[in-house]
C-alpha cells in the first residue's frame, strides 16, 4: 500500500517537474530577448589553474589575450532561443551551437575578458554594453549580462547569457548628438555673423563694423564672413570699421591684412576706416605693412571714398 502511494507520489512529482520544465521551455523559446544557457565548468578549470599561480587575473588576461581565445574555446553552448537567431542572423541553432566565437569581434572579446576577472573574483553575474558581429558580419549594439546558476557556483555548469539589442537605441542616441552638433555649430556661425555683422551700403559696397576686442579666433570668424558675402553679394569694396575697436595688437593686425589680401584675390579691395591716434601709433610701433589697405580716419569719408571708387570703375 505504501509503495504504492510512495510511487502515486513520485509519478505526480515527475508530472510536475515535466509540466515545469515545459514551462521554462516556452518562456526560453518565446522570450523576445536574446538567451543562451551554457556550460563555463571547463572555462572555471582553466581559470582555476592561472589563479593557482598566485597573479592577478585582469593584468595576467590583458598581457595573454590567447588565453582569454581559449576560454572563448571553452564554452559549450547547450541551447539558445528564437530570438538569438534573429540577432545572430542564423538560419538555425546548429550554427550558434557550434562555437561562440562566430559573433565574437574585438569589442566582445574584451567585454568576456573583464567577464572573466569578474567571474573569477567571486561576482556570479556580470553586465556591460557591447557589440557582437552577425552571422552576415553586421555589427549590433547590444546589453550582456551573464549570471552563474545558484546551483552552478563552485562548477559553473550552468551559466545564462542574455543579450537586449540596443543598437536602435545608440543609433538614435548618435543621431542626437550629431544633430546636437549641427546645433552648436548653427549657433557659432550665426554668432560669428552678429559679432562681425555685415551691412550693404550699394550694390558695390559692404561695411564691417568691429566693436570691442580683436582677437585672433574674432578675426578669423570675421575674414570667413567676409569672404563669404563678398563672393555672394559680388561686391568691389569692403570697408572695415574699426571705430568701436579701443586697440589692436600684433594679432588683430594681422588678421586685418590678412583680410585685404584674400578680399583682392576676389577682385575687391579692403578700406580701413576708423583709425584712431593711438591705434595708428600700435600699428606704426609694430611695423605693420598697411600697403594693401586703403585707409580713411571716418567710416562717412570711408563710404564716400568707396561710392566714388565704384563710380570711376563703371
């Protein structure tokens, strides 16, 4: 009588254990993230022998890469579900089962590297963001975390692997900082323009009127606005104001000729207006060649010069 209760009861636990296992199947198999159940016992030996010799793992697998191939060698990979060959971009499991090496690239070799350290040291699970390569070569963004079974943690034969796709995520995240780029350049450029503001007196002439300090980053902001509304605007004068300006130094001169010289290449000339005793001394003291300016002491007598300039060239 008791043998046979004993043996009701022991077929009932077989049922419930078959139900449980058909349970974790399908959620394995249906689960819409990445998993992969492996056995690392052969990989924990191998690190139980370099951890005999008395190093330190991380500075020891950073200087042996090979040997971080070979615990990748190591792995026996027991399933993996649906979603993995998605991922992967593999036709069927025969072809994940056979090696885990066939997604590895340089980027997921050094995430199962610190895995490795991290593992061995005592944690039983480990998560980083990394990449893997597809069976078709396709890089894909990915968020990996590893976890020792609880009944595996002196043998590691049993170890889950579960990998989220992320690569649309840093996509989109790249997309923002590029356009967070563009934004910030947008803003220098019209910056760049409202600090040296170009204003049309005629379909001949342009003024540039300067206020505050010339450095060389402001002079540099400036010549690229300038060269670009002469060549846009087709003008034969360019008159730069420097009556806001309380001085100039090597630099701001510099820039100054620099200014003329590239305007003349594009077939108009530079007229400097706005000069100031004390400025025209720094300009004398620092043995600037002013040649190729044509100077004025007033931005009016500037313009009048340049209205009258454009009329004896037409």
């Amino acid at each position: 009588m008791n043998s046979d209760h004993e043996l009701t009861q022991l077929r009932q636990r077989v049922t419930e254990l078959e139900r449980s296992e058909a349970r974790y199947r399908n959620i394995f198999e249906s689960s819409p993230i990445s998993l992969w159940e492996e056995d690392w016992s052969a990989v924990k030996q191998y690190i139980d022998r370099i951890l005999a010799t008395g190093v330190d793992l991380d500075a020891y697998l950073q200087r042996h890469v090979d040997d971080v191939i070979a615990c990748v060698g190591l792995v026996r990979i027991l399933d993996v579900n649906q979603a993995t060959l998605e991922l992967c971009q593999a036709p069927n499991k025969d072809q994940l089962l056979s090696a885990l090496s066939v997604v590895f690239n340089e980027d997921s070799l050094g995430t199962f590297r610190r895995e490795l350290v991290a593992i061995g040291g005592g944690a039983m699970s480990y998560e980083e963001e990394t990449t893997i390569c597809t069976l078709r070569g396709e890089n894909r963004n990915i968020m990996f975390r590893v976890v020792v079974s609880p009944d595996s943690e002196q043998t590691w034969e049993r170890c889950f692997v579960s990998l989220v796709d992320i690569t649309d995520r840093k996509q989109a995240e790249e997309a923002l900082r590029l356009s967070k780029e563009e934004t910030i350049q947008a803003q220098r450029e019209m910056l760049a323009r409202l600090s040296a503001p170009v204003i049309p007196i005629s379909d001949d002439v342009i003024v540039m009127p300067f206020i505050g300090q010339l450095d060389r980053v402001r002079m540099q902001q400036a010549l690229g606005v300038l060269l670009d509304e002469v060549t846009r605007l087709r003008v034969t004068t360019a008159i730069l104001d420097i009556t806001g300006v309380p001085e100039i130094d090597a630099e701001g001169t510099h820039g100054l000729i620099q200014a003329a010289q590239a305007v003349k290449l594009l077939g108009a000339q530079v007229v400097l207006t706005g000069i100031r005793p004390g400025i025209a001394q720094g300009l004398v003291a620092l043995g600037s060649n002013l040649d190729e300016l044509v100077t004025r002491g007033t931005l009016q007598t500037g313009i009048a010069f340049a209205m009258q300039n454009g009329r004896t060239r037409r």
